[in-house]
C-alpha cells in the first residue's frame, strides 16, 4: 500500500530538474565575516536565484506489442533503468482485496524454470537490481542493468521471464500470505495505521479506492494461484503497459530493448479507467485505543491527477503545512504551543480524485484542543490565503529543492513512469515548473476555495478517552536557540 507521502514524494512530486542554480561570492570579504553571517548571506543569495533547468530530450513509442514508451538517454554512467508500470494497482481488486498486490508480490518467486532462489542470485551475479510494487492505480516492475551488452541481454532476457511468466508456486504463496497476515496482526496494535485505514474506508465508501492496497485478513488466505494466474494474464499485458528508460543507451538500442519485453508479455485489452468517487459526507470517527498519544487525521476529496488547480494546490500546500518547518500548521501548533512534534498536509492526486490530507498525533488529554485548532487554521487559510511573502518563500523553497527529485536515474524513471502513467504531456515538468513561478496569491486562494471545504472533512481519531485539557496559549519563540516544551 502506498503512503500518501509516497504519493507526495514520489507521483505527487511535481517536477523534475537536472541541476540547481549556485551563487558565487566575493572571498575576501567573506573571510572577514563571522559563520552566522556568511551562513547568511548564502542562503539570501542563493534565495534571489532561479534554479537553472535544461530542456529534457524525452523521446516515445508504442512498440509493435502496443506498450507505450518513454526513454531519455543519460549515458554519464553505464547503467540503464527500466520501469514497466501496469495499471494493475489494488482499484482492480474488484472484491477480492488484495488480489493485485500478492499477484506483484510473486512475480519474482518462480518462473517454472527458476525458482526465488534462483531468481536473486541470477540477477545478483549479473549486477542487476529487480524490484515491485503496487498501488492503488499501478503495480510496477523495475529493473537497474549495467548496459555492457554482455550483461544487459541475459538480464533483460531474467526479466522479461519474471515479469511475464510468474509460476506462482505454492510453497512461496503460502510464505508470503503468512508474512501478511503477521503484518495485519501488527496493524492491530498500531493505531495510526488503524486510523489510515478507516479514513479510506469513510473517505471512499464503495469506491475502489477504499480498501486498504495489501487486503486484509479475511481476504487474503482464501486467494488462490489460479486468481493470480488470471489478474496477471489480465493486468500484466504489453497493451496495458507502459515503460520507461533511462540511462546509457542510444535511441536504437532502447527501441530493440522495448520491443524484447513488450512481446514477451501477455497480449489483451488496457484496462477501464478507474470511476470518480461520490462525495462523502463530513464524519468523525473515534477508534478507542489504550495509548499516551491520539493520532488525528483529517481529510477530503480533493484533486486528480492533470487538474489545472493543481500547481497552486502544491504551493498552497508548502505554505500550509506540506514544507516542514515554517509551515503555518507547523508554527502554530508545534512552534507556539507544544503540542506535537510534527504536523503535516498533503494533496495525493490519482487517477480519481485523490485526498487532501492532515497529519498529527499529539498527547491524549489535548487531542480535542489540537483538533479544533488544526480545522481553525484550515478555515483561516480557505478562507484568506496566503501571504505574498509566504508565497514568495515558497516558490524559492519549492524550485530550489525540485533538482532532489532527480538526483538519479531510477528516479528520474520514477518522474517519467507517472507522466506516461497519467498521460501528461512531454513537457508536464518544465511546464510545471513555469506555473508555480507565474502564480499569484490570487490563484492560490481560489484555487483553495475551490477544491477544500471545511465544513466537509472526514475526520478520525485513534487515542484514548481521557480528560480534555484546555489549548495552551501561544508562546512566540525568538531566536534560533529557543526550544519548545513539548506536552508528552
């Protein structure tokens, strides 16, 4: 299952850039300052640069097999990545939760000729790295390679066996059904993931969405291998695939490469698109659980990938609560007044309407105060936005940190995957990267408006019932070196 942090870090981080901008400063006179002040002066000039950006040579295909692909060539290291993405996350679950992830989870367990054993060491001796996973709209494949064509061919040739001819054995599906039914267990006695998971459940309803990625308890051991064989022939198909390819190759050799795995997959149909869900009523429910902290989490329907709000959304958000420390959330309700070590917001756009979201887990007897608070805050900044220094801060903060997101190749295939994923176009990242510089106050405040209401939250709470104490007053905190009394 994968976290909304996730969904934020990884496709919800907005943009990717090869190289960050750099300041250059006058050595004498820097000399001549103390470190607080040439600390300083750093970050102030560097805050009055752009980031530099260079125009991305992304090129695409569909192969013969009807998989589309999306390749830039990186050949600064002789290593290449390969993503296949399916859409064939855990919304394809139908009623048997958990279906898709245990079908991902096998994938590398057997291929009739191999077994697990086999499989690892294989890729182990060429120098490969294979990995999975699946999601609520995807389950991926990815495959890290040295482009040395003497180990490149008899991986891709361990691969493509891997990814389309899974024998599902018995032994390997018994081990894993184990290995979730302990996590399940454990799941018992976390209560921030018993509060995740009956958000979903409040959040969505009926939707796909709703369950949790892994299944559960109750779903889980009844899966059979014949279940896994069918969602994979069904799911796993060249058509209903889409690649991507980084690294040290020329245009000819990713083609040939696209072609080689694309035909070995299973042929069928792409899958329907995912339905938009029914708008869900504000709720809040309580998970009783015999616990010092109470974990609170707060949430609406919000924003699907490709939206054109989304861009002011993501900056709004850095302001709000989604940039750490600085954050009005993070000032106000740890900063001022103790109440939590950390408090976060987050939009998580999917293929349907993703949620919006706050996080914050605080001592028991101020879970009703920190509560009332987190949703005052919210309706301030609904309903008077941001500031044009805030604003101004986070386009710097935002622009300048985006060069992270690509400080490899398998993530820069992790950039490329989403937008062949969610079909945005070539230049999605530049032109992100355009939107957020070009936004005003303005359009951040609509924007806001338009996709949250604080009158609709779903709200859970997982904690105690003890005795409510009242909000603390606010302290302002001056100077680095002032620490916060925390009420834990």
């Amino acid at each position: 299952m994968m976290s909304l942090r996730m969904l934020s870090a990884s496709l919800v981080s907005a943009v990717l850039l090869l190289s960050a901008g750099c300041s250059t400063f006058d050595r004498a006179q820097s000399a001549q300052a103390t470190p607080t002040e040439q600390r300083i002066s750093s970050l102030a000039a560097l805050s009055k640069h752009n980031p530099v950006t260079r125009t991305l040579d992304i090129q695409q295909w569909h192969t013969s097999a009807g998989t589309k692909v999306l390749f830039m060539a990186a050949p600064e290291l002789p290593m290449f990545d390969l993503r296949l993405t399916f859409a064939a996350g855990s919304s394809k679950d139908n009623t048997t939760y958990g279906l898709a992830s245990l079908t991902n989870a096998m994938l590398n367990e057997g291929t009739g000729q191999l077994n697990a054993g086999d499989i690892a060491t294989q890729f182990e001796d060429l120098g490969a790295q294979f990995s999975s996973g699946s999601y609520r709209d995807m389950a991926v494949v990815t495959l890290r390679s040295l482009s040395d064509p003497k180990l490149s061919a008899p991986t891709l040739a361990l691969f493509s066996d891997v990814t389309a001819k899974p024998s599902f054995p018995a032994d390997s599906l018994a081990r894993i059904k184990n290995q979730l039914l302990a996590s399940f267990e454990y799941q018992k006695q976390n209560p921030g993931q018993l509060a995740s998971l009956a958000l979903f459940e409040q959040l969505y309803g009926q939707h796909p969405y709703a369950h949790p990625s892994s299944g559960n308890a109750e779903s889980i051991p009844a899966i059979s291998a014949q279940q896994l064989r069918d969602f994979h022939r069904t799911y796993y198909s060249a058509e209903n695939a889409q690649m991507t390819l980084v690294g040290d190759l020329t245009l000819a050799q990713a083609k040939a490469i696209s072609e080689q795995v694309s035909t070995r997959l299973p042929r069928g149909t792409a899958a329907a698109m995912t339905p938009e869900p029914l708008t869900t009523a504000a709720s809040h429910t309580h998970i009783e659980f015999p616990s010092e902290q109470t974990h609170i989490l707060l949430a609406q329907l919000s924003v699907k990938r490709g939206d054109v709000d989304y861009p002011a959304l993501f900056l709004g958000n850095q302001i709000l609560g989604g940039g750490g420390f600085g954050t009005r959330l993070m000032e106000e309700v740890r900063e001022k007044r103790g109440l939590t070590y950390g408090i976060y917001s987050s939009f998580s756009p999917m293929q349907a309407t993703g949620p919006f979201m706050i996080n914050v887990q605080t001592r028991a007897q101020l879970s009703q105060a920190t509560l009332q608070l987190v949703q005052d805050l919210l309706r301030e900044y609904i309903a008077n936005g941001p500031t044009e220094a805030e604003l101004a801060d986070a386009k710097r903060e935002s622009l300048g940190s985006f060069p992270l997101s690509a400080a490899s190749n398998s993530a820069i295939v992790g950039q490329l995957a989403a937008i062949g994923f969610y079909d945005m176009p070539l230049t999605w990242m530049s032109d992100f990267m355009q939107d957020l510089q070009n936004l005003s106050v303005t359009d951040v405040h609509e924007a806001f408006k338009r996709h949250l209401n604080p009158d609709q939250l779903v709200i859970v709470t997982a904690g105690p019932h003890v005795e409510q104490l009242p909000l603390p007053e606010p302290v302002e905190r001056s100077g680095q070196a002032a620490t916060v009394e925390r009420q834990h």
